[in-house]
C-alpha cells in the first residue's frame, strides 16, 4: 500500500525530539547533519516527532519536489524511539500501526474519543 500512494519503500523514524516548527529545509538540514542520511532518496519516507508526541512530521522526496506529511493525534500519544539504539526502520505493518496511534513494535489497540467537536 505505501508502495502505490507515494513510492515509498522505506520509512526511517528519527530518534529523539525535534522542533516541529520546522520545514522542509530544516527537515532536511537534520537528515543530512544529524542522522548521516540523504534527504534526497527517492522513495524514503523520513518521520520526525516533537516533544508532545502527539505529533509527527514527515518529509518524503518525490523525485521533483518534497512532500510534507503532518499528523496530530486526538487523544493520547505516539510511543517515540528517543535514542540512536531504539531507532529501528519500520515495516510496511509499523508504519500502519504507527499511522493509527498504536506503538508500532508492540500495538495495542485503544478507543479514541475527541474532546472537541468540529
């Protein structure tokens, strides 16, 4: 499925926190500088996670241009690989897990009731 929406074929969590008022050239600063890693790799899906973690950026190079990804969970929170020795790439499975708020190496499934109404 992340195959066919976006190209993606790998999906790499950066550890630790980071300021999520960042965009794309900041985003793409800390792949670069941080983590050692290509910004520029096609099909790379890069997430990135504030202090709160209830939120979570994402920076995908499309080929022609980037694609920014946020998402911000009504209730509860993401369980964040805050060191280099828990940072592990995500299976296709993770990153679904991940995308729906559970833990992804060890999902639980939990009922989300949003306090605010739209």
């Amino acid at each position: 499925m992340l195959n066919d929406a976006a190209g993606i074929r790998r999906v790499v969590l950066a550890c630790g926190y980071v300021d999520l008022r960042k965009g794309i050239d900041g985003l793409s600063m800390i792949i670069g500088d941080r983590y050692h890693q290509n910004p520029f790799e096609k099909g790379t899906l890069f997430l990135f996670c504030g202090r709160r973690s209830d939120r979570i950026k994402g920076l995908l190079w499309m080929g022609d241009g980037f694609l920014l990804l946020y998402k911000r969970l009504e209730d509860g929170s993401l369980t964040w690989p805050r060191t280099e020795q828990e940072a592990a790439e995500l299976t296709e499975e993770q990153f679904q897990y991940l995308m729906l708020g559970l833990n992804p190496l060890d999902p639980k499934i939990k009922e989300v009731h949003p306090k605010r109404a739209l």
